[in-house]
C-alpha cells in the first residue's frame, strides 16, 4: 500500500510535469504564431509591392499607348497632306475640266487616279483597324433593328449592285419582337456594307446576293450569301486576317485594300459577336455569318422580356482571376456593383486552390456557397489559363463550375470556347458585355440539355416535341439540313435526333458537317430513321455517342425515354459517360 | 478655259495653307467647278492680313488645321478678336481624322470641318453645303 505522503508528491510531481509541459506548448504556440505573422507581413509586403508593379506597368502603358496613338496621327496627316495635292491635280485633269485631254492620256489619268482613291481608303482602313484594335473606338451601344441596318445597308449598296448587273435581296425571317439588339449602329452598317460589298464585287453579272436575317431570344444572325467564285476550304479564316485575300491580284482588280473583313472581325468582336465564312451548301458560292448578342447591357426600351439584361441584379459567388491586379480590381468592382460575392485569384494555382476549398466548405457547412463562376484570364505566369481550365474540369469538386474566358485572344478560337469554357469575353472589355455573358452562363448551368431535333415529318415532330415538352427539357425543330445547319451555328444543342431523310440533302451531309465543326463534332447523337441501316452507313452517321432506333420498331415515347436518359446523364457527367 | 460657267453670284474665298501645292489645287479646283474667285495666304498672320482688307473682304475662309508658326485654330480665335473678320464664316481643312480633334474643332465655333485629301470636284458643293450657300 503506498503511503499517503508518497501520494502527494506524486501529485506534485505530475504537476509540475504537467505545468512544463503546457509552458512549453503556450511557448511553441506563441513562436508559431510570430511565425505567422511574421509570415503575413512578408505575404502584404509582398502584395504591396505587387501592386505598387503593376501601377508603373498600367501607367507605362498608357504611356506607350498614347506614343502611339499620336504616331498613328502624324503618320496619316503626313501622308495626307501629299495625297491632297496628287488627288486634287488628278482629279481636275481627268475630270476635263482644264481642258481636253487625249484618249491615251485619259486612260493614264484614269489609272493613277483609282490607285490614289485606294491608297487614301488604305490609310483609313489602317487607321481604323488601329484605333479598333486598341480598343480605343469606344463603341455607342443603343437599341437597333437588324432589319433597319441591313435595309439601310441594301440601300445604300443598291446603286453599286445595280452597275455590275447584281440583284439585291433582303429577307427577314426574325420575328418582329426579336429583330431589336444593343450595338453600335454606325458600325454594325459598316460591317453589312463592307460584306455586301465584298459579296457584290465577287459575284458573276444576273446572280443574286441576299441578305438573311434570324433570331433568337439571345442572338440575332445576318447572313450575306452570295453566288460568286466561293472561298476554298483552305482560306475561310485567312481572309480575315490583314492584307489577306483570296487571289493575290484581287486588290488591285478589285480596288479593295485587303483589310475590310479584318475591320469586320474587329467590330464583330468588339460587341462580342462573331463572324465567320462558310460554303454554300449547294456548293457554290460563299455565306457570310454574323452573329450578335441581343442583349448587351440592360435594356431602356420597351422590350420588358428580354432575357438576360444584364441591368437585374446578379447573385452568386464570381472567383475572378487574372495576374494583373489593377484588371482584376476593376471586374471585382463591376460585379459587386451588380450584387456579385467575389472571390480575386491571382494565378491559376489560386484558383485551383480557392474553388476547391470553397467547393469542401459547401459541403461541410449549409451557410457557406460553392463558386458560382469563374471569370479567368488565359495569359498568366505558372499555370496558364488553358492549363487552368482543364484542371478544374479534370477535378470532381469543380468541373461543374462555369469558367467564362477573360482575355485578349478573340472568340474566334471556337474549338476551346465550346469544349470547355462556357462563356468568353474579350478583352479590353465592355463591361455591359461582360455581364451579359456572365448572366448567360450562370442562367445556362444547371438548365436541362438542349435538344435539337431535325425531322421532315411535321405530324411525327409534333409528337416527339410534345412529349419532351410534357418533361421540361427544351427541343428545338429543324426541318431541312439548311434549318439544322443553322439552329447549330446559333447555339449548339446539347444532342440531336435525327431523321436521315431530309427534303434538301440527308443526314449523312448533316454528320459530315458536324465532323468539321470546333465543338460539335463529339455531339451526342440518336438516329431515328425509317430506313433501313446498313453497319457501313452506321460508320458514317457516328459523332459523339450514338444510338440508332428503327422508326418501324421503336416508337417515339421509347425514343423519348431514351433520351432523357442520356440528357439526365449529361447533366450529371461528361458526355463521354453518356456511353455507358 | 473651254468650260462655259452658269454660275452668277460671285463668291470671293480666302485660301490659307502653308503647302504651295495644296493651296493651287484648291483654288484651281474652286475657279473651275463653281466659278469662284480666290486669293491665298501661306500662314495664319498673312491669311488675318488678307482677309482684313476692306477692299477684298472674303464670303469665306478655307483654312487649313496644321500650320508652322500659327496653326488653323489660333489663327481662328485672333480672327475673332477683331470686328472686322470675325463675321466671315471660317471652314477648317484637315488632314486629321480622329474623332478627339473632330470635336475639338467643332468646340472652337468655326463654321465646319472638311476633310483632307479633298474631292476637287466637290470641294465647291461642300464648302456652299457647309454653310447654307443655296447658289
């Protein structure tokens, strides 16, 4: 039996251990936290100077920036004023109106007369893309009528088109209430007049060059198609880069100055548009395709429906990343001025980092919300934006969430803005546009998948529309391959069903097309035919995961079932599961 | 000249351009559309002297924007000052095209803004457009 006296020390003894030992953690404690803040003020030092950076690169830029706007300035009146003199002495000479001068003569005036014209169009058209290109032509967004512009652009082409025996068309086929978009009208006229002229200029005497026009609750879509020479494959995108055109004599024959489709991609692109050139399908001839967000900023006309003004109050939690500080505080701003929560990143690591621990937080705690989007610049040192990109969508926690491209790259780089981001602004930005685009996508996530049903059989579509109707899941109807081309270029479905049997061509022409897209061509596909399939034709007729149904042997409620599955699998998974 | 001229009403205009060539082809280019007579001035002093002559008062000065020693726009402003010239209505010809100095132009009160290079052929529709000339 241990003695009491023994006991006590015992005690003591345990105290003392016991006091050491809690000494010594609130020791280590106080080192660790010195540590930290030791670790913090190197962290805001750090950031200061960062910051501090940044403002000398901005303010040095904006330096250069207006270095070269008054080159630019100098550079043209210098050129100018020469041309005043030659184009005035030329001009008189062969107007006659300093006396007669002989055929020969005339022929050599005439010729030196057309290339000062053009030399004074190409100084312009420099300047403009210039002034474009740096974002500096602010634009005066205001409510227009496709159908007015394209109408004053007919007009005003019409004598041109008259001249070289060209017949001019306009056909509408937007309704009333959607023709109404927010752009710069003077240079949205410009666009439709340099493409018309350019569709005029290429076209063979006695053919037609018309202009269509379609639209959705969220695009409007013109269309310039013309009947001329066509654009090889190879050339569709380089004709809009500068000094491009198809045949290298085509400036000087055609007195263009190489830079009109490049101006055209420029405005397009700065009201966050595209535009882009296709053949025919018929195969002769080219279409022209612009394509414009209706909703730019929020609207101050009567048009109460539309969707997606960006004037409505955001909500949600935005993760903004871009390596420059001074970008990324100015979005910041905007969004929390329109009842955005931000997140700020300020590499691609951040934001790996940041929306996976919020995505883990979300889970644990009810009060704390996931990333709702993510705005991200593709230009950063480490991670690069792409890299960025695809490891989110690599990771369970955070490939559900929206990414919408911040950079200066344009849109036109379709293959990346389809397969992962789901939305792209351009920057410099607009701010009405980056919150249009930023609406669109958060509206866009979670929405069932979209349905593109391309069917000739009006009473058959019918019924399927109907039964999808009945499931809340959206289907759009194409009855022509022509309809289908286009439902595709203004906003990729999700799946398409498809009838191989179409009034303008078959399904197979279809598929082909949508092998050559960016972006489509992995699209989900459900055949539903009447006709007999052989395993060859199958071969063809594969895009993304495809199914076949037998019109004869499935019935379109088995279809529907069918599909559902499939969507309801694309809404959880990658499409890539949609096989399984 | 061959040309047989219709027009009646005599218009006197004041050509102010440093550029020997321009300031030709201007006045040529004004003689023969529109019948109009021309004097000239090579800067914006010998231009305020010109048209300050009681005798030759000009309709209008065509003057141009970029000039050594005193350009377009202060030439205007010492136009101003003085009673005698300051009614004349004042165009200003430049080979600027940015909208910035568009504006800046307009701001100083001046009668309109053309453009360089100009069509010689309508040089003489545009300056009577300009300033509400019906003749």
């Amino acid at each position: 039996m241990t003695s009491l006296p023994s006991i006590l020390v015992g005690m003591l003894l345990l105290s003392i251990f016991l006091l050491g030992a809690l000494t010594l953690r609130l020791a280590a404690k106080a080192r660790q936290q010195h540590r930290s803040i030791e670790q913090l003020n190197e962290a805001l030092k750090r950031s200061r100077e960062y910051a501090e950076q940044q403002q000398t690169k901005l303010a040095l830029r904006s330096d250069l920036d207006s270095v070269k706007d008054e080159f630019i300035s100098t550079v043209s009146h210098e050129l100018r004023t020469p041309l005043t003199s030659i184009r005035g002495a030329l001009g008189l000479l062969s107007a006659g109106l300093l006396g007669n001068v002989d055929a020969k003569a005339q022929n050599l005036l005439r010729i030196a007369s057309s290339n000062t014209e053009r030399l004074i169009r190409l100084i312009n058209d420099i300047l403009d893309l210039e002034r474009m290109e740096s974002g500096r032509a602010a634009l005066k967004l205001r409510r227009c009528s496709i159908q007015d512009l394209a109408r004053e652009a007919v007009d005003t082409m019409a004598p041109m088109a008259e001249g070289v025996g060209i017949h001019l068309e306009l056909i509408c086929n937007a309704p009333r209430e959607t023709i109404y978009f927010d752009a710069d009208p003077d240079r949205i006229l410009q666009v439709i007049t340099n493409l018309l002229s350019n569709a005029i200029k290429f076209s063979p005497a006695g053919t037609t060059v018309s202009v269509q026009i379609d639209s959705d609750t969220n695009s409007v879509l013109l269309k310039v198609v013309d009947h001329g020479r066509g654009i090889p494959a190879d050339k569709l995108e380089v004709v809009f880069g500068r000094f491009q055109q198809v045949e290298a004599s085509d400036a000087s024959k055609k007195g263009g100055t190489g830079l009109g489709l490049a101006i055209c991609r420029s405005i397009i692109q700065q009201h966050g548009g595209a535009i882009w050139a296709q053949p025919n399908v018929s195969g002769l001839g080219t279409t022209l395709w612009v394509q414009l967000s209706r909703s730019a900023r929020a609207s101050d006309t009567a048009l109460p429906s539309l969707i997606g003004a960006p004037g409505e109050r955001g909500e949600g939690l935005i993760l903004v990343c871009d390596d420059d500080a001074g970008i990324r505080e100015v979005v910041a701003e905007q969004l929390r001025q329109h009842g955005y929560d931000i997140l700020q990143a300020g590499s691609g690591e951040e934001v790996l980092a940041i929306a996976g621990e919020q995505a883990a937080k979300a889970r644990s705690k009810a009060s704390v919300h996931p990333v709702s989007a993510i705005l991200l610049d593709l230009y950063m040192p480490g991670l690069s934006g792409w890299e960025t990109l695809q490891r989110l969508k690599e990771s369970p926690a955070t490939k559900a969430i929206p990414v919408v491209i911040l950079s200066v790259i344009p849109s036109s780089d379709r293959t990346l803005l389809a397969s992962e981001a789901q939305g792209w602004v351009q920057k410099p930005f607009n701010e009405n546009l980056l919150l249009a685009e930023l609406g669109r996508v958060l509206r866009a996530k979670g929405m069932p998948g979209h349905i593109l049903l391309v069917e000739q059989d009006q009473e058959l579509a019918k019924e399927i529309l109907a039964g999808f109707r009945e499931a809340g899941v959206p289907m759009d109807h194409a009855s022509t391959l022509q309809q289908a081309v286009d439902r595709c270029l203004l906003g990729p479905p999700d799946l398409l069903i498809l009838d191989v049997m179409l009034p303008d061509g078959d399904g197979f022409s279809l598929v082909d097309w949508l092998r050559r897209q960016p972006g489509l061509h992995a699209l989900p596909l459900v055949v539903y035919s009447s006709r007999e399939i052989s395993q060859a034709e199958m071969a063809r007729l594969r895009l993304g995961p495809t199914h076949f149904f037998d019109k004869a042997k499935v019935k379109p409620r088995e279809v529907e079932e069918r599909v559902l599955t499939m969507v309801s699998r694309l809404r959880n998974n990658s499409p890539a599961a949609i096989v399984a | 000249m061959t040309h047989e001229r219709l027009v009646t009403v005599m218009r006197l205009i004041l050509i102010i351009d440093d550029e020997d060539d321009i300031r030709e082809v201007a006045a040529l280019s004004l003689e023969a559309t529109a019948g109009w007579e021309i004097i000239t001035a090579s800067s914006g002093p010998d231009g305020i002297q010109a048209a300050a002559n009681p005798k030759r008062k000009p309709h209008a000065i065509l003057m141009d924007v970029m000039m050594p020693g005193m350009d377009g726009p202060t030439t205007f402003r010492q136009m101003q000052q003085n009673p005698e010239i300051a009614g004349i209505p004042v165009l200003l010809l430049t080979a600027k095209v940015q909208g910035v100095d568009q504006r800046r132009f307009a701001d100083l009160g001046v009668a309109g803004v053309l453009f360089k290079p100009f069509d010689p052929l309508t040089l003489a529709a545009q300056i009577s457009q300009a300033l509400g000339w019906k003749d």
